[in-house]
C-alpha cells in the first residue's frame, strides 16, 4: 500500500529532526560544562518532547 502524502511530509519531518540533532552533537564539543548543562536543560524542558511524540504515535495503533 503506497504511502499518503501526510505520511510522507511527517517522515521529512523526522529527517529535518535528525539533521538538527547532528548539528546539535556537532557543536556539544565546543561548549563548556555549563553551557552544556544548559542546553541540557533545555532539551528537557521543550515540549513536545521526542519521548511524548513517540508515545503519541505508539497510541494510535
């Protein structure tokens, strides 16, 4: 069964977000402990997160 252009957008959609996480792991070796601590932070707090998304498509079965 072919994919519906919905499906296909959403899994672009995933690609662009691998791409920010490279860019994200490219640069961590650059920062201070802090700073990644903080960016850590940040990642933590941002919603939706990538676990609450994953959920949300594991429930829709």
């Amino acid at each position: 069964m072919p994919l519906s252009g919905e499906a296909i957008r959403t899994m672009n959609y995933v690609d662009d977000i691998s791409v920010t996480l490279r860019r994200i792991l490219a640069v961590l070796p650059s920062l201070t402990e802090e700073e990644r601590q903080r960016v850590s932070d940040h990642i933590k707090a941002a919603e939706p997160s990538y676990e609450s998304v994953i959920s949300a498509v594991a429930a829709k079965k």
